[in-house]
C-alpha cells in the first residue's frame, strides 16, 4: 500500500500522523483535487455555511501546516462548507480529524437539487479517533462507509459535518475532494455456502489464477466461477466458486495464492451437521402485510423492498392537520408545530399503492391538531425557568421545570393548536382520492400526558381510550365503508395491562388489564353497534431489554431475544423478566407475545386480527440489527401475525433494508404459504429456520446468529435441483448479494457465520 501526503513535509516533527483508515488510500495529490480547507481560511471557491458551531478557522494548538480548524458544535449543529460550483463526479473526501471520537454524521448534499447522500457514521470509518494526534479519514464515494452505496454523480456541492444530541468537538484539517483513490485489490472474504459453494468477495482487480482450495487437506476442483456486482454497492463484487466436491465438516483451506494484505488464506472449521426436516403439508398463508414499514421514503424504495404495507403513523402524526398539512412535534421536539414531511397524506397514500403496498393510515383522535407550521407551546417568554430550550429556537421550551416537573401552568392549547373532532376526521376520510386500507386511531395515546402533555395534560384512562377508539371508528366506518380499522397502538408491555392513571384504574375496572378488557369492550361495542368497530388489535413491540452497549453480550442478547415475541419458555432478560408482576397475565416474566395475544383475543374477542405497527430491532445500522429483523420477519409469517410495520426509515442498502430485500427484493418473494419446520436441535438463540411454499416451489431462510461459527444442516424434503439464492451478512459484509445454485445434495448444507441466506426453488 502506498500513500503519501502533500502536508507531511510542513507537518511538524512532533505531530505524528496516524495511518489512514481502512483499505483505501488516496492518490498523491493532484492538480485537479479540489482543496477546501489547508490553512487560516476555506480556500478560494468555498462558502461558510455552518451552523450552531464555534469554528476557529486558524487554530494553533494542534496543526499540519501552519493551522487547522477548531470546531465546536452544539447539538445537532454543523461544519458545513459550499462550493460555488460543483464537483460532480469525485472520488472521494479526504480529511485529517482530531478529537475524542467525535459524534459526526457526514452527508455530500446538493443545494440544488436537495439531495443527500445516505448519512456516514465517523464511527463507521473509524473507532479509534483520539484528540493529540490527527487521523486520516477517506471516504470513497464509490462505496460510502455504513451503507457502502455509491455517491453517484450529481450537482454535489455541499458537504456537512454534523454533531449529534451531545455536540461535537473537534480539530480539521486537509480536507480535499479527491479526483481519484487507488482501490487495492483484495480478497476480502471467502465462505462456504449451501452444498457446494465458496463465495469470495473481492475489491479492485483481483486475479483468481492464484487460488486454490482444499478440504480435510485434499485438494478441491472449482468447476464453476459466477461473478456478480450487487446493486446499490458496485464497489465490492462477489464471486461464486462451485466446486466439485460436496462439503463434510472439517477444515476447509481457501488460499487466495497471493500476500492478499497479510491475508492470504482463509481458513474454515466445517461443523458437525444439524438435521431439519420441512413438512409442507402443515401449512397456512403468510400476510404480505407483515413486511411493512412506517414512513418508506419513496415508491421505488416500496418497490424495491416488496414493502407490504406502508404505515403513517408515529407520535406527529397525533396532530396532523389535513387542512394545511401541518403538525407539531410533541415532546420529541420542544411541542413545536412544523410543515408535515411528507406534506398530504392523501398523496403519500397514492405513493405507497404506486410502489406495491397497501396502506395504514394513522386518523388523529384526540381534540386538537398542529393550527401553522411554526407556534409552539411553551414560549421561553411567557414560561420562564424552563429545563431547555431548543437550540435553533431559543424561545421555544421543553414544558419542563429543571426538577423534571412539568410548569405549572395549565397550557393553552390555542397556542399552537386548532379545535379537530371526529366530524372533521369524516371529512377528512371522506374527500380522499386515495383510500387508506386499514386506519389507526391514533397512536400511543395511552401516553399522550407525556408525548402530548401541551394538548392532553391529563392521563387518559381505560373508559377514554375506549371512547375515542369507538368514536373514531364510527367516523371512519361512515366515511370509508371497506376500510379496516386498527387500535389502540399501545406503546409497549407496561401499557398493555394498565393506563397512565395507575392501578386505581384497573382496580375501577375490576382489575382486568387494558388490552383484554379492551378486547371484551371491543365485542360489545360490536353488538351495541350492529358491526365490527375494530379489525386489528394494534400494539407497538419494543423490547424492554438493553442492547445500546452494542458489545459482544449485547449483540448476542439482540439475536436472541426475538425469543420473547413466540416462545412460551423465553424469560425475559429485562425488568419484565424480574420485577414483581405488574399485570394479571400468566407467565408474567415470559412476553410470548404473538401467542399471548391471540390467546386473550381467543377469550375476549374471537376473529380480531393482530399486528403490530411498530416494531424494532435496537440496531438500525448494525449488522445484528439486519439478522435480528431477518429473524423476526421470519417469525411473523410462522406465528401468523397479520400485519407488521419496522418502526424508523431505514436505508435500502442498510441492514434493516437488506433483511426486507432477502425476505421481499425485485419481486423474488418468500412463500405465500409457510411450511412446519422440525429441527433435532432448535437452538433459537443462535439460529433461525423458517419455510414455506408458493405455486409448489420451496423457499427456506436460514439465519445464523453465531458471529464466528458457519452452522450446517441436512435438509429432509428439500427437494434437490436449482435454487435462486440471496444472502447478507457475515465476511461477505452488507450487500445485496445474490446468484443461481445447484442443489446436488441435501445432506450438509452450509450457511456461514453471522449470515442470513434465501433459497428458492427455481
Ligand atoms: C462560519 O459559520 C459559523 C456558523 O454560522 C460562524 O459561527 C463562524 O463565525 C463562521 N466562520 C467564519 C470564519 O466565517
Ligand atoms: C464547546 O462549547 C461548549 C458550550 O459553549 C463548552 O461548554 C465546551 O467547553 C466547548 N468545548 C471545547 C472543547 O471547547
Ligand atoms: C486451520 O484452522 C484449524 C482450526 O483452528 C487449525 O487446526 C489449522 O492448523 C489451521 N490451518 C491452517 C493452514 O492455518
Ligand atoms: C397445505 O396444507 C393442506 C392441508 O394439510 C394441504 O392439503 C396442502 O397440500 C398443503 N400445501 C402444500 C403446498 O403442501
Ligand atoms: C418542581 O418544582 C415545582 C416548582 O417549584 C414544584 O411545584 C414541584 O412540586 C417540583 N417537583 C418535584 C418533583 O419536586
Ligand atoms: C364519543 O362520542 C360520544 C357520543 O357522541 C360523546 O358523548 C363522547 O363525548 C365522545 N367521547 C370522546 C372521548 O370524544
Ligand atoms: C456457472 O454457473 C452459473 C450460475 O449458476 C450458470 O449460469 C452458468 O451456466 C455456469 N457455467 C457453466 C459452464 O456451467
């Protein structure tokens, strides 16, 4: 690897640099770089379009040349500089930083055309960023760290560097828009797949003259070589080695032949195989609505995702105004009113259904939405000593006193709001062009004391929620005769058995917990009304466990406590798990949620169906986050749950995206019809096997949760022959990787660490 640096020779000698991160280097610099920043100032052609930070352009206690930039931005503020042109077809950004890891998020935008790259984590470059001694940061924009998308040309001219909810403080220096970055060619991964199959993953031009490969110290012919660049991530590719030997546990030897940056071979222990039997015969139909989503950023993300169902929801949704399109923020964001974003629901209904999805439309329920897109509730002016302040607004506070009570004084809800009812959600519903297929009554307001505390200051108890749950549906059911109605989005386990009240209002309820008395309300309002005034009981599943840490134990704990959403057996590891029982369920330690829930709707109210429009895996942009959701996914079409949304937009090429895209992507769909899967050794914890069948072809994903160990099956009832096979995860890194096999043997089937794998018949 050779790089060299323009400032290292005015460099002082007491400054040593650190080695650039990851696998890339920069070329020397070149005449048509374009430099943004060296020294003193933005150099010639670039604009200050900073915010919210303090930025000494001319720092001296810590510099290359004869100073660097000191930035210091307050939360959620920016470094953000603008080219009075544009550089569109670049290859990267390069850059010297110096702090205690700074909390940053990077984005190349364009201020012509508003657009945005995917945001990049310096955490996703690198952990390792220390405050005496700068780093060297390059970001390829043919494969952007975190998503590993392509930049792709544009009118780029505008690049942020922005802290998080903390701030970020931080020394810059050399920061250059590269013209070219030389791409070492590299094997970088090499893993055994399905019966027969090695895929190797590969960056620049390697050469495969070189390799050779053994197992159990044989050598092994290669009989077949695929190539294929994924879409979205064209800078790795990957390519397929049949060979023509089946693999046997034991010790497979992938030798790429070459140094291969100290990595030249790849060597993999071969477990003892696992026996699985697929019986299609015990079968029912999977819900493409439980491959939803909330907020799916356009219809071609719909599209290509196979999205299934598309929510509008969240707590902003709470007072949406149709009249105007605006909304205000609640508690997430100083109870201050905005433009809607997306603007009109009744559009974003028709974007949905143009990707392929059906809809789920949140119908605000409680007395009041956003009145313009700009007043807040609690003005700094008129409430004094409040907690906080936003800090792009100082006047617009949090309610909140600095002892965390809420003020004192009964807020007036006209401040930010206008008067809504019932009759004016009919309307609404009613002048529609785009009908939603399912509506929501609202969302959370079991909580809306807190998330809405300017709107709704008081707790709402059992008998309101009922009420507004009713009446809402009444309205909804006269406007919209098809349309479904879900209730009530409870946010979590605390509030599935008891209201905001406390226990005073279970106790008035003789001592029932929420959702089935809820349930059993429910039955009667369908009796009293002559029809079916709730379709689907709606919850939100957040796990109560904690997995932030995002270590070894904590990602570990991530894999496996999908447990709690179907198995009976599972004790929480969390506060559910040890507390003493809050509630008047059964196995009060142990969610079982799917089953649980369809047991209480069993008693109190047969033929309701269940979904669960918001839902997370705690990791986003984690890998364990994509395997987690693989898993549940899978889980959802096994426990038959009939409909289900992941709560956040996350990125197509990101891990989230990509267990959507396995499960889902360009139209290859799982079955429509699951299968029963036995396995001799179930080990949820580490493992995860789901099946079905659709038109007579088999489909089969095998998730393995371990992060270090390949695991491998025999397959009774996989029919041999040629399967169409995605994968993500494990060496091979995030990407939509995908190729056509050839199932000769069903007797030891590979799947490698920390993977998810899809097979369908051809
Ligand atoms: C750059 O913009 C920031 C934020 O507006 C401002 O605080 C700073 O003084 C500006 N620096 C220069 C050199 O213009
Ligand atoms: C950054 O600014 C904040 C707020 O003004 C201040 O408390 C903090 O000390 C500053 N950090 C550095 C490293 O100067
Ligand atoms: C491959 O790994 C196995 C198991 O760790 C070890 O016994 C063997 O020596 C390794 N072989 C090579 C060539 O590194
Ligand atoms: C699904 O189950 C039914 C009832 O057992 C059976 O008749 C049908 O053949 C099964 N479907 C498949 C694809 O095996
Ligand atoms: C916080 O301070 C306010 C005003 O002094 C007081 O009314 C309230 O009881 C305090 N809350 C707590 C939790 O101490
Ligand atoms: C629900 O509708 C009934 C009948 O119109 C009305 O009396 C009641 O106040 C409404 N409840 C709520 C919470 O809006
Ligand atoms: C190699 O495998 C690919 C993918 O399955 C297939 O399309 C191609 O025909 C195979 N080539 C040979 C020579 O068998």
């Amino acid at each position: 690897m050779s790089w060299s640096f323009d400032s290292q020779a005015k460099m002082p000698a007491f400054l040593a640099l650190l080695p650039l991160v990851g696998l890339l280097s920069a070329s020397q610099s070149r005449a048509d770089d374009i430099v943004i920043y060296a020294d003193n100032a933005l150099a010639a052609g670039w604009e200050n379009w900073s915010w919210g930070s303090d930025i000494n352009f001319a720092a001296t206690d810590l510099f290359e040349g004869t100073s660097s930039a000191f930035i210091n931005s307050s939360a959620w503020s920016a470094l953000s500089t603008k080219l009075e042109g544009t550089f569109p077809n670049y290859a990267g950004l390069k850059f010297d930083i110096a702090g205690s890891q700074p909390d940053l998020t990077i984005t190349i935008q364009s201020s012509t055309d508003g657009a945005v790259s995917p945001n990049i984590l310096l955490s996703s470059i690198s952990n390792t960023i220390t405050p005496n001694a700068f780093t060297t940061v390059l970001i390829d924009f043919s494969n952007l760290p975190g998503s590993g998308a392509a930049l792709g040309p544009g009118t780029w001219d505008r690049i942020v560097w922005q802290g998080g909810a903390n701030g970020a403080a931080y020394h810059i220096d050399n920061i250059v828009v590269v013209q070219s970055i030389v791409v070492t060619p590299l094997f970088l991964s090499a893993e055994p797949l399905a019966a027969n199959t090695i895929a190797v993953t590969t960056q620049g031009a390697v050469d495969f003259s070189t390799f050779t490969v053994s197992l159990n110290g044989k050598a092994v012919k290669i009989s077949n070589t695929t190539s294929y660049v994924p879409v979205g991530t064209p800078s790795k590719s990957v390519t397929y080695l049949t060979l023509n030997t089946l693999f046997v546990p034991g010790t497979l030897l992938i030798n790429t032949g070459v140094e291969n940056g100290g990595n030249q071979v790849f060597n993999v222990t071969l477990p003892a195989v696992q026996y699985v039997s697929i019986v299609p015969g015990v079968n029912y139909t999977i819900s493409p609505a439980i491959y939803g989503v909330n907020f799916p950023s356009s219809s071609q993300y719909v599209q290509d995702l196979g999205i299934g169902i598309s929510r509008w929801g969240g707590n902003a949704v709470t007072a949406y105004n149709p009249n105007g399109h605006f909304t205000n923020a609640g508690n997430d964001w100083y109870f201050e009113n905005r433009v809607a974003d997306p603007p009109d629901a009744d559009a974003w209904v028709n974007m949905v259904n143009t990707g392929g999805s059906s809809s789920f439309l949140v119908v605000p329920s409680l007395d009041w939405v956003a009145k313009d897109g700009s007043s807040y509730s609690y003005p700094a002016s008129v409430y004094p000593g409040q907690a906080k302040t936003d800090p792009f607004n100082s006047d617009a506070g949090n309610g909140q006193l600095p002892n965390g009570s809420w003020i004192t004084t009964t807020p007036s809800q006209t401040r930010a709001y206008t008067p809504w009812n019932t009759d004016m959600a009919k309307t609404w519903l009613q002048g529609l062009a785009n009908k939603p297929d399912i509506i929501a009554v609202d969302n959370e307001i079991e909580i809306a004391a807190s998330t809405h505390q300017d709107m709704h200051p008081d707790p709402i108890n059992y008998d309101e929620e009922l009420a507004r749950v009713v009446n809402t549906s009444l309205a909804a059911k006269a406007a919209l005769p098809n349309v479904k109605v879900a209730a009530p989005s409870t946010c979590a386990w605390w509030f599935y058995w008891t209201s905001m009240v406390g226990y005073t209002d279970n106790a008035a309820h003789n001592n029932i917990d929420f959702l089935p008395w809820f349930l059993a309300q429910m039955a009667t309002a369908e009796k009293n009304h002559k029809k079916r005034l709730l379709d689907y009981l709606d919850i939100h599943f957040y796990y109560q466990a904690d997995t932030s840490a995002n270590d070894a134990a904590a990602k570990a704990l991530r894999l496996r406590m999908t447990r709690a959403l179907w198995d009976t057996t599972y004790v929480d590891e969390s506060w559910v798990g040890v507390e003493p029982q809050q509630n008047h369920q059964w196995n009060p330690t142990r969610m079982s949620v799917i089953p649980r829930f369809r047991t209480l709707i069993d008693i109190n109210y047969p033929g309701t169906k269940l979904s669960i429009s918001e839902w997370n895996s705690q990791a986003d942009t984690d890998l364990t986050g994509g395997l987690h959701a693989a898993d549940v996914l899978g889980i959802f079409g096994r426990e038959k749950v009939d409909a289900a949304m992941y709560w956040g937009t996350v990125d197509e090429n990101g891990p989230i995206g990509l267990a959507f895209w396995l499960y889902r992507g360009f139209g290859t769909t799982f079955a429509a019809n699951s299968a029963q899967v036995n396995l001799a050794t179930p080990l949820p914890d580490t493992q995860g096997v789901y099946a079905g069948t659709e038109k007579g072809k088999l489909t089969l994903v095998i998730i393995n949760k371990n992060p270090d160990k390949p695991i491998a099956f025999q397959v009774s009832n996989l029919p041999k022959g040629k399967y169409f096979l995605r994968h993500f995860g494990g060496q091979a890194g995030l990407a939509k990787w995908q190729t056509n096999i050839a199932v000769t043997s069903i007797d030891y089937i590979v799947v490698p660490a920390y993977t998810a794998v899809f097979f369908k018949q051809s």
